[in-house]
C-alpha cells in the first residue's frame, strides 16, 4: 500500500466533523469488507468532541462489527473528568449500539504505570494475534496535536518509541498525572491516521507541525504504509502557506 499525506481545511468545526465522519464511514466499510472488522484508535480532548456526537447520528453503521480502542489514557479513576474514557463514553459510546465486549479501554486500576501499559500491550498482542516483534495494525487513529506538539501522550523530550514496546508509561515533570500511551510505531503502524486540529489556539503548532522539519512527536506520526490527513478547521490553518502543494481547502473527504 503507497502512503500518501494530504492537508485538508475547511470553515468551520462542524464541516471538519462532517468530513471525518464520512472517512471514518469509508475507512470502516473497507475494512469489514476485506478483515470482516473495523478497529479503531481513539483520543481524548476537547477537539474530538463534536466528531464523536456525530457518530452517534449514523444509525446503520455495523457497530457490531467495530472494535474501539485507546491512543492514550490518563491515569485517573473512570469517573474522573481528566479520564478519557470517561469522555468517549459519554460522548460516543451510550449513544450506541456497540457490544461491550468490543469496547478496548486502558484499565487503569491500582497497578503501577508500567504494570498497566505492559497489560494493555498484552492485551492487544491477543486481539490482533501478535508475533514477537510484531505491532498492532489498526485501521484507524484519530489524533489531536497539542499546542507544545504533543499526540496521544508522546510529549516533546520524552522517550516516545522505547524498544521492543508499543505500548509505554509516560511521567514528566510538567504533567499533573501519569498517563499511558501507544507508542510512535504503533500509530505509525496504523493503515489510516486522522489529525482533527481546530481553533485559532493551534495556529502555530499547526504551522510548525506542517511546514517546519520539526521533531515534536505530532509532526514524526508518518504512517509506513497508510494514509495521513490532518484535517483542520480555518482558525487553526490561518498561518499556513497558501500555495502548499498538499493543502486543499472546503474540499470533501
């Protein structure tokens, strides 16, 4: 499969969502047609938020068929505010008729950190039926960037693709909290990543992350062999160049 990366910008928020919608909808019926499933990696955050309702509205999508999984997870009780979990519950999953069994979080827990991220490595070695060596193979990754030009929970300065791991604790002086995160080489193992990037706040990450030869975390996610969009609304892409030859604009998914 050829890699290919496009830069796609569109009015407003609700047009972005719109159009991720549609993707999420063509990338899932591709792979129920081919693996008979659709595996999915999902964020946290403020931006996804309005993505995830509208899925909710798509009342013939083959739930039944989809498995979710986490990019990152804080680690925080379920109930707790900072939880991501918590949030696509509340926002995508109650509102539809997904199998328990099909939903994949990060279970937190009382272990330590890295009891907690060997354990959800273990568990996705099972599902996808992993080698030694091997790393996972979603079909979809939605991701957001941060304004330091963080993804998932890979932060700047930090070891964001240890050895032999796709799955990794993260504890950094800056955060308030330990979290756990997929590593770069399992999202750069994803068949299709998703940037969903808004606001006038991610003008100059957004930038930097498009046009610079950058080394944040954000701007290293290069799918090996799948497709990269960074889907942003008009607010965040406002300091991009023009006559990028990547970047297309109103244009639909």
């Amino acid at each position: 499969m050829k890699s290919s990366k496009e830069i796609i910008i569109f009015e407003n928020k609700q047009c972005l969502a719109e159009a991720a919608v549609k993707r999420w909808q063509a990338v899932a019926r591709d792979a129920i047609s081919r693996r008979g499933r659709f595996t999915v990696a999902l964020s946290g955050g403020k931006t996804p938020i309005d993505f995830y309702q509208r899925l909710t509205r798509q009342s013939d999508f083959p739930w039944s068929q989809t498995h979710l999984f986490w990019a990152d997870e804080r680690c925080v009780d379920f109930s707790s505010e900072d939880s991501n979990y918590r949030l696509i519950q509340k926002t995508l999953i109650r509102r539809v008729p997904i199998p328990e069994e099909n939903i994949h979080p990060i279970f937190i827990g009382k272990g330590k950190p890295r009891d907690v991220a060997k354990n959800y490595e273990e568990h996705l070695k099972d599902f996808f039926s992993l080698e030694r060596g091997e790393l996972p193979e979603f079909d979809l990754m939605i991701l957001g960037i941060g304004e330091d030009g963080h993804t998932a929970s890979l932060f700047p300065g930090d070891l964001i693709d240890p050895y032999d791991h796709f799955v990794t604790s993260v504890s950094l002086p800056h955060l308030k909290g330990k979290r756990i995160s997929l590593t770069l080489s399992a999202l750069n193992g994803t068949r299709e990543v998703i940037f969903l990037v808004t606001g006038e706040n991610k003008a100059a990450i957004f930038k930097t992350i498009i046009e610079d030869k950058s080394r944040l975390p954000a701007a290293l996610v290069q799918p090996k062999n799948g497709n990269l969009f960074f889907l942003g609304d008009r607010q965040a892409a406002r300091l991009l160049k023009k006559e990028s030859p990547r970047l297309k604009r109103n244009k639909n998914l």
